[in-house]
C-alpha cells in the first residue's frame, strides 16, 4: 500500500466516492478553482465539472 498525505488520501476517497455514485457532490468554499483548504479538491473541477 503506498503512503499518502492526509491531503492525498481525502482527495482519493472523494474522488472515488464521485466516480462510484453521481449523487455525491462536494459544497464549500473555495473548492472549485481554489481547490479547497490545503488543495484537498484540486484537480476535481476538471475532472467532475462545476455542478458537483
């Protein structure tokens, strides 16, 4: 199992809950070109688009 950062390892269960379930969804502040608290969501705007 590789190491990950705590960043590393939130971005991962998100990304893959979002791939696994179109319902999931992710609400905040500066999540979108921000890409949230500590970069935590970066990368996700491209890849799940501005309505999720």
């Amino acid at each position: 199992m590789p190491e990950l950062t705590y960043r590393e390892a939130v971005r991962d269960a998100l990304s893959r809950a979002m791939r696994e379930d179109d319902d999931v969804f992710i609400m905040g502040e500066d999540i979108a070109e921000m890409g949230g608290s500590m970069g935590v969501t970066q990368g996700m705007l491209a890849e799940f688009g501005p309505e999720r």
